[in-house]
C-alpha cells in the first residue's frame, strides 16, 4: 500500500468520524514515528512531514558526518563519510546529511499493521469524545428514537447514531415503547465500560421533571420563578415546590396555566402522573400544610431535634392527607424533609364507618396497637390506608405483624 492511499483512506475515515484536522495530522505523525522507533530505535533526529489533503508523506532521517575512523561513527545521529558519500560523493565531515526514508522500506506487514492501528486510534477517540460530549450534557433533556427493546433496558439512538440507554430502573413503569419511536428523557450518568461509553437515560429522575417544566413554562426557563424542589413516586405522584421572583407573578397558576394547558403535556408524557404544584414558603408549618395539599391540616407539633412532626386533621381530611397507599404522606414527608405523624383532631366529628384500633384489642395485641399509635394511626381506616412496606417502615413493627394487622382490618369491612 504507497503512503497516499495510506493516508487517504484513514482521511476519510476520520472525516467521517468528525476527528478535527490537526487531530488527524497528530495521530497520523505518531503511527510513523511509532514505525520509525521500531525500526531505528528513536525518532529523535527524523522529521515526518504529512500532507493529509493530497495524501503526501515525507519521513526525513537527518545525521551529521563524522571521520570513518571516530569513536561516534554509532551514535544514532551519525554517519561515517564513507557511507554519506555514497549518497553524495562531495560531502566534507561535519555536514549534515538528510536521508529521505521511503514507507516500503518498513515493509508490507509493518505498513499493514500501522493501518490497522490509525483505525483502532480514530475509533478509541470517536468514544473518547463522545463520552466527554455527554459527560458535559448530564441533566440535560434529550429526544432521541427507540432502536432495541431488551429485558432489562429499552436502547435507543440519538440523531448521530450514538447509542443511548433506559434501564427498567430508570423508565416509569406506565411506558409502552415501540421501536421507531421518538422517546425524552434527561442524561442521567456516563459511564466508561471496558473503553466504551454507556449513555444512561431517566425518565424517573425529579431532573427529567424538571427540565419539562423548562420546556413548558417560559417563566421558569427564564429565570423569573424557580423550582426550590421536586419529589416524585414516578409515574403516580409528584409535588413541585416553586417560587416567584416577581410579585406580580403567582407561580403556581404559571406553572399550571390557563385550564391546565401548561401542566396537561407534562402529565401525559409521565404517564399521567398526578402532579401537585406547590407556593414555596420559608414558613415551615404553611409549607408543609401546602405539601399535605388536598387535605386541611388543624394544626400541627413540629419537633425540629428529630425532625418530626405531628400534624392534626378533621377525621374525613386524613385518609386525603395519607392518600393512595400512603404516597401523599410520603412525598409531603420528602417535600419538606421530615416524618410525618398524622393524628385525628379528636374535637371534629367522628367517621361513622371508621373502628377505633382499640376496639381490636382482643384480636390485636397491646403493643401492636399501641406501636400503630405513636405514629398518628389510631384508627382501621388510617392504617388500611398505607400499603404495607409504608407500614413497615414507619413502625418498628416486623413484616409478617404487618401483614397479619392488615388482614384482621379488612376482615372488618368485607
């Protein structure tokens, strides 16, 4: 293979590739000067110029002359008379001598192996630069087509055929992904395997929410309110804090717009995801009131030591302040970064269908009701109304306890 179709074909298949040309120039001076050492044993004293355009390789070997008799005569930069006039029979000791060095006195293997190791360094830098490309766009919203659906994660490409990854972690358990499709998502994380960049995609991260709230309220995309925090159970419930930097702007209608037109785009692509936006507040007790939003809090007891706090309602305003399998609770609970307790305000009227936990003391023992208690439930509906693992993990009650109390409640009302 001549040095121009050598250069030509990586040439273009770095162009294809978008390596720059002073990159290409680089890498290409490095496979000759790699070829040079093996050969010679240093490249110190040879010059490669290239020109990657025409396809033209110059390698010059450049030596000074010393007597046949001198004791430098092996030095690598030097050649005897004898031999430099053999290339130029006027040459005098002490000149210098420039040796053009020709591709096909490497031979045919060597030339052959140098190929193959242009491509290996365009295609270790084509990853190289994609995984810096995306590295600098984590948190940053993406559209890009559904290529595979595997079991574990959907992969899709994006407009330069890189391809991208949704592990079933990270997708909302509501999706339906057909191949072809255009998918968003937000850039989660980078990860380098085995040399090669893994592009990891969420459509669960509270960041994918956020970055839709950008897209579809120009107020927050400019900077005049900001979301102070998001929380999400993806693909069911999330709660949005915001705030106005301008008064005359009220930050939730903003974010919901007129009859909902701003916030119904963003329910529909999460899965109609119920999304609760919220006026943030430095106020602590209005803005966890705010959070445990569809229900009226009576009052509440804030221990700020232990970060709890025990919030009082009218007995048809708890099962909304739990809600469904105890999520509103939850995110409330995440919102405002605290546990919490919520309690019957005793002096409202009492829920007729509603079983006081007392009341299943002879099939219930003692301290299970009385652990129920500590944490606001002291009725049946209050703790059928949050599922099991919310049970388990707001009490020091063990699985299987859960389990059976659960099961002596239903019985109750079936």
């Amino acid at each position: 293979m001549t040095s121009g179709l050598l250069i030509e074909s990586f040439a273009d298949f770095a162009r294809s590739k978008n390596i720059d040309r002073p990159t290409m120039i680089a890498i290409l001076e490095e496979v000759f000067r790699t070829m040079i050492r093996k050969k010679y044993g240093t490249d110190e004293n040879f010059d490669v110029i290239i020109n990657a355009e025409s396809g033209d390789l110059e390698m010059w070997r450049t030596r000074e002359i010393v007597d046949d008799d001198s004791e430098d005569i092996w030095d690598y930069d030097k050649i005897p008379l004898a031999e430099a006039r053999k290339i130029q029979d006027d040459f005098e000791v002490g000149e210098q001598v420039a040796e053009e060095v020709k591709l096909d006195d490497f031979g045919r293997r060597v030339v052959q192996t140098a190929r193959q190791t242009l491509i290996q360094k365009i295609k270790d830098m084509e990853k190289e630069l994609l995984y810096q490309k995306y590295k600098d766009q984590v948190g940053d919203l993406v559209t890009a087509e559904v290529y595979q659906l595997l079991k574990h994660e959907i992969i899709l490409v994006d407009t330069e055929n890189n391809e991208l990854s949704i592990p079933r972690a990270e997708q909302i358990s509501k999706d339906r992904y057909r191949k072809g499709e255009s998918v968003k998502a937000v850039i989660s994380r980078v990860d380098m395997l085995n040399g090669t960049p893994k592009i990891v995609l969420s459509r669960t991260s509270p960041v994918f929410l956020e970055r839709l709230f950008e897209i579809e309220v120009p107020e927050i995309y400019d900077g005049l309110i900001s979301i102070r925090k998001i929380v999400r159970e993806p693909g069911e419930r999330a709660k949005v804090a915001v705030e106005s930097y301008d008064d005359r702007i009220d930050p939730v209608g903003a974010c919901v717009g007129m009859k909902g037109s701003r916030i119904h785009g963003i329910v529909r692509e999460l899965g109609n995801e119920n999304i609760d936006v919220i006026n943030y507040t430095e106020n602590l007790e209005l803005l966890i009131s705010r959070a445990l939003s569809p229900a009226k809090v009576s009052s509440m007891t804030i221990d700020h030591e232990t970060k709890r706090v025990s919030v009082f309602l009218k007995p048809d305003q708890v099962s909304l302040a739990i809600g469904k399998g105890g999520q509103n609770i939850k995110l409330a609970g995440r919102l405002v970064d605290m546990e919490i307790d919520v309690f019957r305000d005793n002096e409202g009227q009492e829920d007729d269908e509603d079983v006081d936990l007392m009341e299943f003391s002879d099939e219930i023992d003692d301290w299970m009701i009385q652990e129920l208690r500590k944490v606001g439930l002291d009725t049946a509906k209050s703790v059928l109304a949050l599922s099991k693992e919310e049970l388990v993990r707001r009490t020091d009650l063990e699985e299987d306890t859960v389990e059976e109390v659960l099961n002596i409640l239903k019985q109750e009302f079936e």
